[in-house]
C-alpha cells in the first residue's frame, strides 16, 4: 500500500533478487532508473530509456551489474519520495546506525517540464548522509560487462566494455579510488556521488544539495497543475508522477514501461521489452493526463503520435521514442532472468503483426488533437482518410488483437470495435471541419460493425458478447474497453451482462481479472500468467457507468492498496501471493488508476455525493 512515510522493514530477497515491490523509480524525462530497497540501482539504461543497460542486475545479479550505495550490515531500509518529485529516498538501517540515501536523476534549475524540450542533466545524484550511529558504507559502480577506469579530472572517468562510445565521469566530495570505494562514516558525515554522460565537469561545482533542491522545485511546479479532486487523490499524483517518468519529454512519445523481460509469471518465458511506445498506451494516457489537469502533456502524445504515423509510411502499432521503427526481438543469452527466468528479450517481435486496432487508436489520436485546437494539413488528412476506408474492410482479417497474441490470430470484436472508432472518428473529423472523405459509407459501415458486434458476438447460451466475431461464448477483459472507447453504452444490456460474466468467470479472486482463459483462447505460448491490472480498472469503469457506484468504489480501494509503499504498480499481480510480475512499473496500471479516479469522483457527483 501506497505510504508517504513507511516504516521500515526487512530487506529480503526471492532466489537472490529485491521482490519487485521493493524497487522505487527515478527519471528525468530522457531515460530512467530502478532503485532498490537496499540501495543498489540494479536497471538504469543510457542514453535513452531504449538504450543497451548499464545496469542490469535485476536480469541477472551476478553478471548484470548494479550501481550500489549501502552500508555494510544492512538489515532494514524504508522507501519514499519527497512530496510530489521524483526525487527518491531511501533509509538504510544496520545494527550501528542509519544511513539516509537520496536519488535522483536531476533536473536544469527552473526547468518547465511542461515545454517540448529536455529538462534533464544527464546526471544521476546518490547523496548519502548518516542519520545515526556509525557506518562502513559502500560505493561500488559495476556496469554490465565491466569497465575501463582512471582517474580524470577529481573523479574517476568509466568507459563500459559495452558501449566503448558512452563516456561517464563519477565524482564525489570524498576521494574515489576506481569503481570500488568504502567509507568509516559517523552521525552527520556525507557522501555526495554524481555519475555523468554527455559531458565532463571539470571546473564546475558539484553541490547536490543545490541540483536536489532545484530538481525537486521542478517537479512540484509541474504537479502544482494537476486538478484531480477524487478518491485515493495521493495515489492518483504518484501516478501522474509516474507517468511523467515514463514520458520522453522532448518527442512526447510514452514508453509502456521502463523495463525490458521482467516475466510474468516468474520460471515463465512471457518475457518481453516494454521500453518502446505503443500507439493504445499513448492514446489512453492523452485521456487520462487532460483530465487532471495535464493538456500539455496531453497534445505532446497527440502530436508525437501524428508525426510517427506521418513518417513512417504506414500505421504501426508501436515505435521506439523518437518515432523509429522497433528493432528486431533477440534473445541475450548472457543473462539468466528475473530470478532465473530466462529467456531475456531485446526489441518486441510484435512491432511488425497486424493489429487492427491501430486505426481507430489512430484516428482517435487525431480527434482529440483537433477537439484540443490543433490542426491537421490536406496531406495528412488524405492519409487518415485511406485508414477509415482500410478500417471499413479491415476487420473481416485475422489479427493478432490487442493482447497480441503469438500465433494465427482470430477476428476479434475488440479488434472490430476499433475499427468502429476509426469510422466514427473520421465522421466526427470530416463533419467539425468540413474535409472531404467517404462520410456516408463510413457513417453506414461503422453502424453495422456496432450491430455485427451487439449480435454477431453474442452468445445467447453464455449471456455474454464473445472475444470474437463469430460468437462462441469465450471471454476477454478487453470487452470491458468498448464502451470506454464509445463503441457500445456502457448501459446496454448484452454489455452489462458481459461486464458480470466477466467478473464472474474471469476471476481471479479479490477484484483481479485474467485477460483470458488460455484453454478457451490459446495465445500461441506455453503456462499461464497473473491478474492483468488495467482490466481490473475496467471492471471499475463499467460498474460506475452502470450505476453500481459502490462496488466499483470498494473494487477501486482494493486495487489502489495494491501499490507498493512507493505508489507504484506493475502489469500483473499473482492472484495467489499479490507479489508483483510482468514489466514494472507498467504505464497501463497508473494510466487505470488515474483513470477510474476520475470517472469516479465524476459519478458520485452526479449522485450529489450520496
């Protein structure tokens, strides 16, 4: 559960790894870093959130690598962030005394994290200060692969064996002796380290005070917009903040989640890299962010989405941070895994599937940049144009869906739905402003894909509409998204009947959802998986919009308590031990949480708070 001031407790390890739950994230809208419990930062990615590790000692914790600042002796430790920053702190406690750690990935003093451009240092600070007693702290940097060190203007320049082209310099206010360093501290001593890229300080002032202070002052003016007055409202900022840090903040793009083949579940091989934007996960966060007070955030999606489309010659489903295409999956066979659970992924082998969703995630994208005063060139329109008549006929191919699955597909109704979004938007657009298009046949053709899939996907027997077309009766939480994509009302029969046989047969106890049954909907791979949080958040949505406000209240709280002490979330939960799976933090999560927030507090007003 989300606690801005925790107690502390045991620093414990499963096979040998910090529990997901354990790690905190910094970030400074470029590229971002996993802090553990104990004081190691065993993920960090440079120079950009898609790069080659430095650190990627959560993958494999011999071989990895880890930047670790930590006393000897360590038995317990406690996590926060200093109010509305991204600016981490962690207490480290050894039976001599406590040492207090802060991290952050710093930030330009007077930085506006609301303009297109980067705010960040490109420099992580670890500034550690003994609370009490006396400790033998350490301060060891080993990049993965190791490194070649010398000592270089006050500090220690670091050239990886991996990257020979990334150039750091590590200095502190204490003398460094190489990559590994050890330091007799007492009650009030400090150790300031700054670890650099891009450019070398020799003649300029390290005071980490000062660049803490002056990071932390710009994410508080940032969050000083956000409007949100609803249920969990701490959450619902920590997850605004979140979001941020998963933001590229000069090309707008949004990387579903830091991370790349944290598995789900753990000994599985459902193991895939996030670290790239997908054009779904931009098109819910510009929903959720321009509701609590975030337009600017909002529009840079909207644009980024407009221009990857404009360049790359065709919709795809998903580009790396600056618009490219995502390279080809690879298995690295020099890492073992997320406690042992091989095997580790490198780019997304599900960058090139059909995926017909992408019209309408597309299409929409384009709505909302209108409806939000932006404009839309001859050019550009003629090409939105030709997706709404691709959508038209789109649907009666297999796809791979939404969940993008790793074999033959289906037609899938979700998949039909979008494709609905898509007419309807191009509609919406041509009609507001006047451009030319095929309006009627998109008006006729999206009407009878609403009809086909109020019918044609639903089975009478189960009292259910049907993860496809044809009927048939098996389940998918990703129903629960058609009336949020306003494609069926949210109050229509067969939909409220769909949202309870989804609660009911998807369960996995405690409000969780699975996405889908797998012996009802094989996906092409091996074992099972956890609670897919997002589709919990769904299940709240549908329950609010059809006027059982308290139970999506309760189901609400429940999956708010579920964040770890830091207010962070991951893709999946394990119905049976809560423990945290899949990439983390997962993008998707805190976009529910803010999300569902909203739509509630929405709810109960209508209700003049009864």
């Amino acid at each position: 559960m989300y606690d801005p001031d925790p107690p502390f407790r045991p620093v414990r390890r499963r096979n040998g790894y910090l529990p997901l739950e354990d790690l905190g994230l910094i970030g400074d809208g470029t590229t971002a870093a996993l802090v553990g419990l104990d004081g190691s930062i065993p993920w960090m990615c440079l120079p950009r959130f898609d790069s080659e590790p430095l650190f990627c000692g959560i993958l494999d914790r011999g071989r990895g690598g880890h930047f670790t600042v930590a006393p000897d002796g360590l038995t317990e430790a406690r996590q926060w962030y200093a109010s509305d920053t991204g600016v981490l702190v962690t207490d480290l406690r050894t039976p001599d005394g406590v040492v207090r750690l802060t991290d952050a990935l710093t930030l330009r003093p007077g930085a506006d994290l609301t303009d297109d451009a980067p705010a960040g240092r490109a420099e992580l600070v670890r500034s550690a200060r003994v609370l009490s007693g006396r400790v033998r702290l350490r301060a060891d940097l080993e990049p993965r692969g190791g490194a070649q060190a010398r000592s270089l203007f006050g500090g220690v320049e670091v050239r990886p064996h991996r990257q020979p082209g990334l150039r750091l310099h590590l200095r502190g206010d204490r003398p460094l002796d190489g990559l590994r360093n050890s330091y007799d501290l007492r009650q009030g001593d400090r150790l300031d380290l700054v670890l650099s890229w891009g450019r070398f300080h020799r003649h300029h002032r390290f005071d980490a005070d000062a660049v803490l202070s002056a990071t932390g002052e710009a994410w508080r003016r940032w969050m000083a917009r956000c409007t949100y007055d609803g249920p969990e409202e701490s959450l619902v900022r920590r997850a605004a903040i979140t979001l941020k840090m998963c933001d590229d903040w000069a090309d707008g793009s949004l990387v579903a989640a830091p991370s790349s083949s944290l598995p789900a579940p753990i000994g599985g091989i459902r193991n895939w890299d996030y670290r790239y934007t997908w054009i779904r996960d931009a098109a819910f966060a510009v929903f959720a962010l321009r509701r609590i007070g975030f337009p600017g955030e909002a529009d840079a999606f909207l644009g980024w989405v407009l221009d990857a489309f404009e360049q790359s010659g065709r919709p795809r489903i998903m580009y790396t941070p600056d618009g490219s295409p995502v390279p080809d999956e690879v298995v690295d066979p020099g890492l073992e895994g997320y406690q042992g659970s091989a095997p580790v992924r490198w780019g997304n082998g599900a960058t090139g599937q059909r995926q017909h969703d992408v019209y309408g995630e597309i299409l929409d994208c384009a709505d909302q940049w209108l409806l939000a005063g932006g404009e839309i060139q001859p050019a550009l329109w003629s090409r939105l144009a030709g997706l709404a008549d691709r959508a038209a006929t789109a649907w009666r191919r297999p796809d791979q869906g939404i969940w993008e699955v790793r074999n033959e597909g289906g037609a899938f109704t979700y998949s039909a739905g979008l494709c609905h979004v898509a007419l309807d938007r191009a509609v919406r657009i041509a009609e507001r402003h006047g451009l030319p298009g095929r309006v009627d046949r998109w008006r006729a053709c999206a009407g009878e894909l609403r009809d086909l899939i109020l019918n044609g996907s639903w089975d009478e027997d189960a009292r259910t509409l049907s993860v496809r077309l044809s009927g048939g009766g098996a389940l998918d939480a990703c129903l629960l998204a058609l009336p949020l994509r306003g494609v069926v009302p949210v109050d229509h029969p067969r939909m409220v009947a769909t949202t309870a046989a989804v609660a009911d047969r998807l369960s996995a106890g405690d409000g969780l959802l699975h996405r889908y049954l797998h012996d009802e909907s094989p996906d092409g791979l091996p074992g099972e998986e956890g609670a897919f949080l997002l589709c919990s958040f769904w299940l709240v949505d549908n329950l609010a919009g059809q006027g059982r406000l308290d139970e999506a209240e309760e189901l609400y709280a429940s999956l708010c308590a579920r964040a770890g002490s830091t207010g962070l979330l991951p893709e999946q939960i394990h119905p049976s031990t809560g423990e945290f799976m899949g990439n983390f933090p997962q993008a998707f999560s805190h976009i529910g949480v803010i999300a569902s927030g909203v739509n509630l507090a929405r709810a109960r007003a209508r209700t003049g708070g009864r």
